[in-house]
C-alpha cells in the first residue's frame, strides 16, 4: 500500500531526501516541513517548527502522512520518537529516526564513550569530569605527558565542542572555560578529556531498523574548514566526496565486525534497539578504526553525496528502516563516485549578510549533470535570496572522482550572488594520491 511521508528539515540534507525517495515508488505523496526552495521541487511544503510536535502530529492526521523521515538531530534529541509513539491517535505514525534516548548517543559525549567502553568498541582512551570536579580535572591535566590532547564539551555546541589541545596551558583553560560554563553554556558543564589519535577520518552511515539489520552508504569525507588546503574556521560541511578509494575493503570488514555489528547489537543488549540513519565518524591509525563520534542522523552534506548514488528504490529503504523489514530489502548503488560543494556566503562560519539576489542558471547547471540543492535560500516576492550561510550545494556522479569534481566546478560558474565563496580544492588530496595509484 503506497503511503504518504513527511521529511523533516530546511536544509541541503532534507532536499537531497526529499529528492531521493520521490525517485522510488512507495510514497503516493511527499510533504517537507519546514522545507526550502529545493523541496518544494518534490514535496508539498507544510510551515511550522521542527519541535513543535503537537502541530507536526495535527499536520500528519490532516493530510494523512504515515511515515516521517527526521533529518537534524533537534528533534530527535527533543524526542520526536517517543512522543508519537505515545500518542493515542498517532501511534500507527512511523519514524525514520531513533528515540531521544538512543540519540543521547549524539546529543552527549560522555554518554557515547561511556556505551562504547560498555560494548568494546574501539575508540581513543578517556575520562570524563563533572561541573565540580575542576580540581581534579586540573590535576589529571597536568600529569599529561604526551600532546596534544583533545576536550570535548559534553553536550551539544553546534559543532564548536571539541578543542584540541597542543600545550597543559592551553588545555587547562579549555577545561577551566568549559567547566565554569563560560565557554559553551551548560554543554561544557561536564567534559571528556580523551588521547588524540593522529589518523586518517572517514565517515560510516548505516540505515538499521530496530531488529538487528542494518545496511552500509557509500563511504564519505567531508571538508569541514571553510578555507583551501583545510584552513580556516571550522563549518557545518563546505564539500563532500565519496569514491571507493577512501578505504580499502579490508578496512571496511575491520568496521564492520568491530564497530558497527557491536554498535547495532549494543543498543539492542540496552535494551533501546536503534531506529533509523547512525553516522559513525571513525579515525583510522594503523589500519585500526577508533570510534571519534556517533551522529543520530544523516551528515550535511554527506547526505547531498551519498544518496544520488542510490541506485535502489530509496523510497523502499526508508518504508523498510519504518517497518522494520529491512533485512528483506535490496541496496544497490552506482558504480561511481560522486562530489558536492557548498556554495557559502562571504563571511561563512562567521557573520555574514543575508538577502542577497541569488542568480543561477539551472538549466546549464543540469545540462552539466548536476544536481542542485538548496539551504539556505528562500523565495522573496518570486525571487531567490540567500538566507543562510551555506546557501546552496552542487552534485555531481561520474565515472571517476575528477569527472564527478569537474562537474561540480563547471557548474559553479552559473551560480552568482554577492560575495559569494567556495572551496577551490574538494578532493584535491584524493586525486593527487589516485594518480599515483594510492588509497586516499
Ligand atoms: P567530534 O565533534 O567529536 O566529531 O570532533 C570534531 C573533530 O575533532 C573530528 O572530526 C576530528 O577531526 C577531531 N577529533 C575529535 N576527537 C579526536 C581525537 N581523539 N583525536 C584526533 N582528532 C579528534
Ligand atoms: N558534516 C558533518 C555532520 O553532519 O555532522
């Protein structure tokens, strides 16, 4: 029976879902709240918050939506999951997307390294301090020997939680900023201090349904500095690749039996089998993968590479992952790569201005063979004008990882508004190693 779905989020990552399951045939209709100008290409918007779930619920009966598809962690964390599962008139309401206790996962570190260390798997050595344990904390700082070190705030610091630490001085401020509150509000107020692991970052998204089955993405990296050569601030993604170079096969057994088969069994050992897309960042040193993070979600922009190269019915994954009967379902992909880059405004991760006219030639854009997704961008008096600091991204698949790149670029030429910027060197490394016959 086909069936009505509602995607959550305003970002690249909600366009590039919404984009992805209207390509299969499970859905009879699309709707993306709170959507953008990209959604609007497949789903029918519906206004409002996304945590506001009184109003979601309304929505959802008025127009029948049966499965809801959760793109950032806000809801999640606020507990989405839980609140339609005990809701009398919406229990039968589905989502793609784990509770509010499995997404502690994300939502604190210490939480995260506490599961990890419960359930074996790998990740950097730690210890965790509380708000009132500063002495202490100071204490263990200084009997460090080896830097840098990495402290991490507990909770969640959109993305600025994590200080690596290359002298005691520099470490005993981050602990006394974050401890006292001053740095990072109450998301400091209890910190991880964990040895840092020089090595290669690659990012594992899985889909798994709550039963012990779970499917593996394609693999992908993300850049995460705004300025070339990985300088500069860090943001939420300026560009994306995902080529099979990025780790060998054998690594990807390595992953598979000891972190995400321990991962998925682990929360169903908990008690709290896990629902929907976990993002495993991972740090290999030695051929040997450590656990840095889990996300309750799907990356951003990971998300906009990753799911063009579906070659399944993705609709069909989605209504397996809610239904739990993902074991019974296929995923297949391109044998190709793929590259995203994020088109930001000037002055992105810092303060930028907003409402600038947004000029793009669409159809060269398409006759180039990619795809465009849309962040921050809104429709004003029939016009588009950027509203965010990531504004747009460009995707391209091609038989190899340059194509894919070139595809990118080219297209970036039809994209115009004022002082607009993006990264010049996505994949560059990976191409420099590919030519010389090296793995990323
Ligand atoms: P997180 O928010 O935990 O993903 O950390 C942000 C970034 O900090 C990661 O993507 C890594 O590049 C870096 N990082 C975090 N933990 C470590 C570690 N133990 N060793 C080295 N780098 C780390
Ligand atoms: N691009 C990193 C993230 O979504 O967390």
């Amino acid at each position: 029976m086909k069936t009505k779905v509602l995607v959550i989020g305003a970002d690249g990552r909600a366009d590039a879902l919404a984009r992805q399951a209207s390509l299969g045939i499970h859905f009879s209709h699309l709707y993306a709240l709170p959507g953008n100008p990209g959604t609007k290409r497949w789903a029918t918007t519906i206004s409002g918050s996304i945590t506001d779930f009184v109003a979601i619920e309304k929505e959802c009966l008025k127009h029948g939506i049966t499965t809801i598809v959760v793109g950032p962690e806000d809801p999640l964390v606020k507990g989405i999951s839980e609140y339609f599962a005990a809701s009398q008139s919406s229990a039968h309401i589905k989502i793609v997307g784990p509770s509010a206790k499995n997404a502690k996962i994300e939502g604190s570190k210490a939480h995260a390294k506490q599961f990890m260390d419960r359930h074996g798997i790998p990740t950097a050595p730690f210890q965790i301090f509380k708000e009132d344990q500063l002495e202490l904390a100071k204490l263990y700082i200084e009997q460090l020997t080896v830097f840098p070190t990495v402290i991490k705030a507990d909770g969640l610091a959109a993305g600025k939680g994590v200080l690596i630490c290359h002298t005691p001085e520099e470490a005993l401020a981050a602990v006394e900023g974050m401890l006292s509150g001053a740095k990072f509000g109450d998301a400091g107020k209890t910190i991880v201090v964990e040895e840092f692991l020089p090595g290669k970052e690659s990012s594992f998204i899985v889909i798994t349904d709550g039963t012990g089955a779970w499917k593996l993405l394609p693999l992908a990296r993300d850049y995460k500095r705004a300025g070339v050569g990985d300088t500069g601030l860090n943001t939420g993604g300026m560009g994306v690749i995902s080529t099979p170079s990025l780790v060998t096969e054998s690594f990807k057994q390595i992953v598979t039996e000891r972190v995400i088969e321990p991962t998925i069994q682990g929360f169903i050992a908990d008690g709290t089998p896990y629902k929907g897309f976990l993002y495993i960042q991972l740090m290999e040193v030695e051929g040997q993968p450590f656990v840095v993070e889990y996300n309750c979600r799907l990356g951003d922009p990971e998300t906009e590479g990753i799911l063009p190269l579906i070659k399944s019915d993705f609709s069909e994954l989605l209504a397996a992952c809610a239904n739990g009967t993902l074991k019974y379902t296929n995923l297949e992909f391109h044998e190709e790569c793929s590259a995203v880059i994020a088109i930001v405004s000037g002055g992105y991760p810092g303060d930028f201005e907003k409402d600038k006219k947004i000029m793009i030639n669409k159809y060269a854009i398409g006759r180039i063979g990619c795809n465009i997704f849309f962040a921050g961008a809104k429709e004003e008096h029939g016009e588009l004008v950027t509203s965010g600091g990531r504004v747009l991204y460009l995707q391209a698949n091609a038989p190899t990882l340059k194509e894919a790149l070139n595809r990118c670029y080219e297209a970036a030429k039809h994209v115009f508004f004022d002082n607009m910027y993006f990264r010049t060197d996505i994949g560059a490394e990976v191409l420099a190693l590919e030519a010389i016959g090296q793995e990323a």
